[in-house]
C-alpha cells in the first residue's frame, strides 16, 4: 500500500493525468530511464558486454529525446511537467 506521501495530492491528479498521457513526455521519460540503465549497466556490471550498433542506438535515443525536448520546451504540457518536477525537488531539499 503506497503511503500517503508517495500519493500525489488530489488536486493535482488532473496534471498527473495530462503527462501520463502526452505521448512526447512518455517517450522521453521511457528514454531517460532506459539510458539510465544502461549507464548502471556500464558503471557496475564488469561482465556487460556493448556493441558498436548498440552505444549508437542509445546515442540515437538521446539525441531523439532532446529533440523532442526542444519541441515541448514552450508547450503547457512540458511547463507543467517542470513545475512538478521543481515542487518535487523543493519538498525534498
């Protein structure tokens, strides 16, 4: 059961529901978290073995997901995606 300070507050279920589904912010969250693995991968796992194809896949993954940042950068959705990105910080600090 998730606890009350993991469950976002009501009124903002509306914003959540906005970026689950903004395919653009999907696609560049599901990159962040795949590189983000393969960054793990690279730094503790000493028997990870990286092909040429495949460092060029995730090169072509970031670039595609700035791109798509680029793209966002002035849309509400994306305002809001930082918004939420710069309360979440300030809570923790």
């Amino acid at each position: 059961m998730a606890s009350t300070k993991d469950t976002p507050p009501q009124h903002t279920e509306r914003v959540f529901d906005l970026l689950r589904n903004s395919d653009p912010i999907r696609s560049v969250a599901d990159a962040l978290v795949q590189l983000a693995e393969a960054r793990q991968n690279a730094d503790y796992d000493h028997l990870a073995r990286f092909t040429r194809a495949r460092a060029l896949d995730y090169v072509s993954l970031s670039e595609k997901s700035v791109e798509t940042v680029d793209q966002l950068e002035s849309s509400d959705t994306f305002k809001m995606l930082l918004a939420m990105i710069a309360l979440r910080t300030s809570k923790r600090g």
